[in-house]
C-alpha cells in the first residue's frame, strides 16, 4: 500500500457554494431571528422602541420579577402544566394501547375521532364548556332542574386543569401509538403465549418499551401548558386566575400607555422556559426514534384480547370523547341557535337562526370569515411551498449550514403565538419598508407561517423520508443535474405529501387564535382572533356563531383529509 | 467503451476504514465482479466509481478522463459521467411509465423524441417487455422490473455499467434464468461492466474476471476458474465453495507437497503456504473432491457415518472421522458400512 498519499480529509471536491440552498436558510433566519431580536431588544428599553426617549435599562425586567400578580400568574402556569402532564400522560398512553394493541371495539373509526381536540380551536373548546358546564350553562341548568343542584365550579384552578388535561390527551395518543404501531406484535405474543393478560403485558412489555415516547409526550405536555393561552383567558378570568401568557395579555391596558418594555420582558421570561423544553423535545425525540428501532419484526398484529373490560374499557373511551368534544361542542352549537338563555327559559321558544343573519350585519366579521378561509387555503398553500423550498433547500445536504436551519426550525417553536404575533407586530411598526403591510394579510401569513415552522418542516421530511435516496442517485448517475432530480423526480413524488401538509396547515390556521391577537385591525381580522376580541366585549351570540362557522371549517378539511387517506400526524 | 483505472482508493466511514486502497483495472468490453462479504467495501467501490460518494484518497480515470484524483480536487459529478448504474432495489421511478423510466436518460440528452420512441422501443424489443411501455413499475414482477432497470441505465449507451447485486432481489429460481439472461444481454452489448455480488455462483457465472474484496482490500483476483481451482487464501478458499476444513500440522515436506497430521490421521496435499515442518496448518479441500470408498488407499481415513441428507439432486453423507467432521456428496442412499474417506492429495490445499 503506498503510504505517500494524504489519507483523510481531503478537501470538499467540488468548492462552488451551493446558493440556492444557503439563499434559502438565510431569508429563513431572517424571518426566524427578526421578531426574536425585536423583542429581547425591547424588553431592555425603558420605554417603547418608538419614543426617542427610550433608553437602554433593566426597568422592565425589574418591574415584572417585582410584581406579584407575576408570581401568582407564574405559580399558576407551572400548577397547570405539571397538573395536566400528571393527567394527560398516563390517560393519553392507555388510550394509545387501548387503541393500537387490543380488541376495543370501533378502534378503526375512534383513531381519527381521538384527534379531535388537536384541530378544535382552544377558545372555541373553552367558550363551549362555558356554555355547556358554566354557572348557567346548558347542561349546569338541566343537571339543577333534575336533581336541584349542581356541584361543581367550571372557573376553578381544578376545572382549569381537568379540562386542559383531558383535552391534550391526543397529543399523548399521538406519539405513544405511533411508538407501539412501530413495535413488533411478536414480542407482546411472546408474553401472552408466556399466560400474560392484556394489563400485565400493557405494563410489564408495550408500554415500559415505549417509555422514551411517553417521555417525550410528557415533555411536549408540560410545554403546551406553559404556553395555554386561550383556555386560560376564557376560564381563569371569571376566577381571577391568571396564567404568564393572560397576564402578558392583561398587561396591555395595565398602565394606560403601550407598555412595550414590560410585555417584552414577560415574553423574554416565557421564551427563556420555553427554549429549554423545545430543546429537551428535541433531544428526546431523537432518543425514542432511536429505542423504537429495538424491535421485534412481524407485521400482522393480533389484537390483544380484554375479555370482560373490553366494553368497560370502551364506555371510558366515549365517556372521555362525550366530556372533551360532545360537551363544549354541543354547547357551541346549541348556543348559535338561540336569541337568549338563563333560568327559566325554554329551549324551544329561543330557538333562531338570527346570530348567523347578525353575522352578515357586520363587515368585518364577513371579512374575518372570508380571510380566515383565504389565509388557510392560499396562505396555506403558500406556507407549505416555502416549507417545502426549506425541506429540498435542506435535503441530502450535509453542512454547517444545514445544521444551523435545523436549530433556526426550532426557534419559533419557543415563542407561544401570542409572543409571537407581538414581535411580528413590532418587526412591522420598527422595520419602516415594512409598515404598509402591516394592516394587509401578509401579516398575519407571516406570523402564522413563522409559528408554524417546525410543524410544517416535520410535515415536509416526514414526506421526504418516503423518498429513498436510490431514486434520487439513479436520477444523478443517468445524467440529470441536482435541479433536475428535485424537479422530476423528488418533488413528483412527495405531491401527495405535500398535498396532506396542506391540509394540516390549512386546519392548523383555520383554528389559530392568539397569533393573529396582536395583528388584529381592519383588514387583518380572523375567526380566532376576532373571537378573542368580542368575547371581552360579551358579544355571546356572535362569539357562538363565529364558533359554529369555525368548527365547521376545521370539520370540512377533516373531512377531506380523511376522505383523502392523508394521515393526521407527521 | 472506455478502459477503466482504479489506483490505491481509501475511504474511511466514521471510525472503520472502509476501502484501504484498493486498484484495479477493467479493460474494454471485460465484466469484473466485485465479490465480497457484506462490509468488505465492494458497494462503496462501486459508489466511488459512480460518483455518488467520493474516496478520501485515490485516483480513477475512465478512457482519457479524470473522474477522480484526490491530490488534485478533481471529482466530476455522477451526472457528467455518462455511466449506468442498476440498483440494488432497481430504484425505478415508481410515478413514470416503463416507457418514461427507460426515455429518462435520452431526453437528458435532447434526443428527439422520434428517435427516443424508436431506440426505446427497440431496447424493449430486446429485454422482451414490448407491449409493457404504458405500464408502472408496480405492475411488474421482479423480473420485469430487473430488466426495466437494465434498459435504463444501456439505453443511452454508457460508457460503463455498473451493477449492485442486480439479481438479489429475485428469488431463487428466478435468479438462475435472469443469470443466464444478463450474462447474455452483456456479452451481446459488448459492454464493460463492474458487478458488485456477495453471491460466488453469480460472479462465477457473470463475470471475466473476480475480484474478492475482504475488509476493504483485494484478497485475491483472477478468472473465475483460477479463483474457483487456485485459491491463494483460506478466506478464498472458503468464499469461493464448498469444503472440508481439516486443522493440523505440517510433519513432512517434499517439494510442493506437504503433509499434514492431526490426532490419529496424516494426509499428503498441496502446500499454499509458507510453511516449515512443525507449522500449524489447515487443509482444505472442496466437498466435491472428497470421496466415500469401501476400501482404504493412499490419502484416506477411515470415517463412521454420522447421518446422510438428501437434497434431490444429491445426498449429502456427514461422517466422522478421527474427530474430524467430513462432508462428501454422493448420488444415492448410503448403506450402512465402513467407509474410507479419499482426500486426493493434487485437491487438497494446505494453508
């Protein structure tokens, strides 16, 4: 063997910068940093960015960690999240078990069913359950009338935390069942060949084997309690509970004059809690994939047998399902069909379709419908094609540069919507070429499409992770450029992918609230946001009527998704 | 077709070395078969000579071209090597035609689409797939679909074929006939081609020339006749067929002979390797070779017959003898009897 030459690391063969894809991760930090900038920018101000007054200071940070409504509202959030982490994780794995592993009846029409509560808009869940189960609430009322009482209290700490934890159990489900689907059936049938039961082999093999999902989704929970938003607004209020992102919200009108500083600073706290658990996320997703890949083989799955619990097992699954879907929806619809409703009136004699005639009354509610339609749809589209120039920008490339996008992807996952939707007002008042579009859609898109990152990028690789590499390199060996394999070979081949991204997307902004928040203002409304707003003013009849209009929105992309065999989970 | 020059390529994949310099050279229109047990480098030889991976350190030229020089920089892309390259899997393109997967690579090249229809249609003639051109790739059997990847990638008249296991995805009765067939698709196309197997019977059958690769080096390269009849190594030996392993040591040299004993047997054979009497050393002889005799002769031990198999074709006969484990196929049941186990000793190789 000669010895004379250079054994590693030979320099990168061909030197030509790859521009496309570097101009791509670039436009994609921009849009990524740009509002995380603004907002640790502002919250070291002493006053808003735009008074020439503002100086450089800690005043803000200071005004915040010293206020006690802070600490309460901080001690909340944190009994809230572990709360419903405590509730949803282990409900969330049985039901994934439940479903995946045994002989529950319905399991193929209940999978889809179970998902459910990820694509209802939070305000709407919430505004039903003040409808159904509040002080004077629909089925409040009827429980009085047959039984003279009716004990419980929907704006409690309690009630809060129940139905938050009830209603993230399908994020539970969603990771869990996929880690048991990738299990082999063989080892379980070894433990039950061995005289386990359902329950024995559920704790002792399936679940203990998926423990680093389950891992994951408890992570993933706490997160999203971090950052509840919309079910805190509609049922703390009333009980004076305050939550870090409602007390960000209150925050506004705290002091009479915009106080930028202080906002930012509140959303500095919550991104400084929430960096560290997207990154943990992270980590720990990389870890389950890797644990999953320990399995047995064997693709025909006999269901388990739960003999005698099979239907108690089943009535839990629709008891579950009746409080976190048939409750607050049915209140939802119900209250869109009435003019009025308390004690002592009678369902039949309020009955009216006169919410939906106010609807059309007011042209910035029509407005908010048809751009929420419009956002989701083509803004949909539009955010799925950036995503996918990202996801092919990204794909088979192996650099600093690659690696770096994978962090930038991370980042808006950190800021809650409502931070979000903040920064992107600022980026539009602070960067001046900017401002004109700031009372247009784009806004809105941007935010929306930038909140939505690390979603629409799981979306796009899981697409591209069905493409095996060989028939990208039988594209290159033949003689078709990088260009052109994308083009005729790549990109026809994930259309279908693409295609049920887009759906997700467009439910996934048909049902967004809190980003648009901020945004808000004639030419930017939509159904979520508008919700938000007129629920403070008490406008019950329209809020339920925009509701219904929502949920059927959410209902009709569901539909077709379904219809279509596009799976709910990326 | 364009002679091909591989000289001293290394890659190193994380901590393994995968290819510690490996050279070769292919001539015109010559079909080489890069044979190896998995890990042994020959598919990311193959790759480096397609241009999907590049060597850390190394040099192939094709015909008067520099594909690859690491000392210079230069590595040209795997679109500009005009090469052909049957995959593992066929990695056809499942959303185009039988038709469109084959024109790929002549519209590539601006052929007119006259000319694309008659030299695809022609191809088709040839891989007798005619009347398939409308249908998917999923509408073939695994066959057909082989075929369809072959067209492909000679369409366009490449330069080189390469071939990754092209016949592993068949099943086993399949794979004979596509053998035949693909041996003679290659000597009609008069092509040069570089076949990467882990299957000896297919290098056999395919190839002019085998190249054995064992962790990331040559072991030993030859016609197939010379590997299959002149194994330098007990590795080769061994990758290349079937035998008999007997482990003992060298008491006696005469010459090119040798002989070898062990606890109670002593056999005369071939002497492959430096050896000085009192050595250890393997004797290895291929199962064909070995014979069951009634009676004892030069070079042969008595055996006990353990259990004989039968495969149809033959009779696998299992003996002890001495200890030793023996193989010997036959054509019939065996009788129950003493036997006298034949190693002649021009067969038997001594390591």
């Amino acid at each position: 063997m000669r010895k004379d030459v250079a054994w590693y690391g030979v320099k990168p063969m061909r030197k030509g910068v790859p521009w496309y894809r570097v101009g791509v991760v670039v436009v994609t930090s921009t849009a990524v940093l740009t509002p995380l900038a603004i907002i640790l920018y502002q919250s070291f101000l002493d006053a808003p960015f735009f008074q020439p007054s503002a100086k450089l200071s800690l005043y803000a940070f200071r005004f915040v960690l010293a206020d006690s409504d802070f600490h309460r509202a901080f001690a909340t959030t944190a009994a809230l999240a572990l709360g419903m982490t405590v509730l949803a994780v282990p409900l969330g794995s049985a039901l994934a078990f439940l479903l995946v592993r045994t002989d529950l009846p319905g399991r193929r029409w209940l999978e889809p069913v179970v998902l459910i509560p990820i694509f209802l808009s939070p305000v709407v869940l919430a505004f039903g359950y003040v409808v159904s189960a509040g002080p004077v609430g629909f089925f409040t009322l009827w429980t009085k009338q047959l039984f003279g009482a009716a004990p419980w209290n929907l704006y409690s700490l309690a009630s809060l935390i129940l139905i938050a934890g009830l209603t993230h159990i399908p994020y539970v489900f969603l990771y869990t069942s996929s880690a048991l689907r990738a299990l082999g059936a063989d080892l379980e049938e070894a433990a039950s060949i061995a005289g386990a039961g359902a329950a024995r082999i559920a704790f002792n093999i399936s679940l203990p084997m998926v423990r680093p999902a389950i891992l994951y989704s408890a992570v993933l929970v706490f997160f999203l309690g971090f950052e509840i938003f919309g079910l805190a607004l509609i049922l703390g209020d009333p009980g004076g509970l305050l939550v870090l992102s409602t007390y960000l919200f209150k925050l506004t009108n705290r002091l009479g004059v915009p106080s930028y500083q202080l906002m930012a600073a509140v959303a500095i706290v919550i991104i400084a809690v929430a960096f560290p658990l997207v990154y943990l996320q992270r980590r720990l997703l990389g870890a389950s994939g890797r644990f999953v890949t320990v399995k047995g083989k064997g693709l025909s799955q006999r269901p388990l047998s739960l003999g005698r619990w099979r239907w108690v097992s089943f009535a839990a699954v629709l008891l579950w399902l009746g409080a976190t879907v048939l409750l607050p929806l049915s209140g939802v619809f119900l209250r869109a069909f009435v003019s009025s409703w308390g004690e002592g009136v009678r369902l039949a004699e309020v009955l009216t379709l006169d919410n939906f005639r106010d609807l059309l009354d007011y042209p910035n509610l029509v407005r908010g419908i048809v751009n929420t339609f419009g956002l989701a749809v083509i803004g949909g589209a539009l955010a799925v094609g950036c995503y996918a120039l990202l996801g092919l920008a990204l794909h088979g490339w192996q650099s600093g540069w690659s690696r770096l996008a994978d962090y930038l992807v991370m980042i808006p996952r950190g800021m809650p919507g409502l931070v979000a939707g903040l920064a992107f007002l600022w980026v539009f008042l602070f960067v001046k070429p900017l401002a004109p579009l700031r009372s247009t859609l784009f806004s809105i898109w941007l935010a929306y499409s930038v909140v939505w990152l690390a979603y629409g990028m799981r979306l796009i690789s899981s697409a591209l992770l069905q493409v095996s590499p060989e028939l990208e390199e039988a594209g290159l060996v033949i003689g078709a450029s990088r260009g052109r394999v994308t083009r005729d070979v790549t990109v026809p081949l994930i259309r279908f992918g693409l295609l049920g991204s887009w759906l997700l997307i467009f439910m996934i902004f048909v049902r967004e609230y809190s980003t648009g928040v901020y945004l808000l203002g004639p030419g930017t409304e939509v159904i979520g946001s508008l919700i938000v707003s007129l629920w403070a003013t008490g406008a019950i009849d329209i809020v339920a009527a925009l509701s219904v209009v929502n949920v059927l929105l959410v209902a009709a992309g569901l539909a077709i998704a379904l219809r279509l065999g596009v799976r709910l989970h990326g | 077709m364009d002679k091909l020059l591989v000289t001293n390529v290394m890659k190193r994949l994380g901590p393994n070395d995968v290819l510690k310099g490996v050279s070769f050279e292919l001539s015109r229109g010559e079909v080489v078969a890069l044979l190896g047990p998995s890990g042994s480098g020959k598919t990311t030889l193959l790759r480096a000579i397609a241009g999907l991976d590049h060597p850390d350190a190394g040099r192939i030229v094709l015909g008067d071209q520099l594909l690859f020089d690491s000392q210079t920089g230069v590595a040209v892309p795997a679109e500009r090597r005009q090469l052909g390259l049957v995959f593992q899997s066929y990695a056809l393109w499942p959303h185009r035609t039988v038709f469109d997967n084959i024109a790929y690579g002549l519209r590539l090249r601006r052929v007119p689409a006259a000319e694309i229809r008659e030299r695809v249609n022609a191809v088709l003639k040839q891989i007798g797939l005619e009347g398939m051109a409308e249908r998917h790739p999923h509408q073939l059997s695994g066959g057909q679909q082989q075929r369809v990847a072959l067209a492909r990638a000679i369409v366009y008249n490449p330069r080189l074929l390469l071939l990754d296991e092209p016949l592993s995805n068949l099943d086993a009765k399949l794979r004979e006939e596509a053998r035949v067939w693909l041996r003679e698709m290659i000597e009609h196309l008069q092509i040069s081609a570089v076949c990467v197997t882990h299957d000896q019977v297919e290098a056999l059958a395919l190839a002019d020339r085998v190249l054995l690769l064992e962790n990331g080096r040559i072991e030993q390269e030859g016609t197939p006749q010379e590997m299959y009849e002149n194994p330098r190594t007990v590795f080769a030996a061994e990758f290349m067929g079937s035998n008999n392993r007997l482990g003992g040591s060298v008491t006696e040299i005469k010459g090119a002979l040798a002989k070898v004993t062990g606890p109670g047997w002593e056999l005369w054979g071939q002497l492959r390797a430096e050896h000085r009497t009192g050595d250890a050393a393997t004797a290895v002889i291929r199962i064909e070779k070995t014979r069951a005799q009634d009676s004892p002769s030069d070079n042969s031990i008595p055996g006990k017959l353990d259990t004989a198999l039968y495969l149809g074709e033959r009779w696998d006969y299992l003996f002890n003898a001495a200890g030793l484990r023996v193989r010997v196929w036959g054509s019939g049941a065996p009788a129950p009897k003493p036997y006298w186990l034949h190693f002649p000793p021009e067969s038997l190789w001594i390591f």
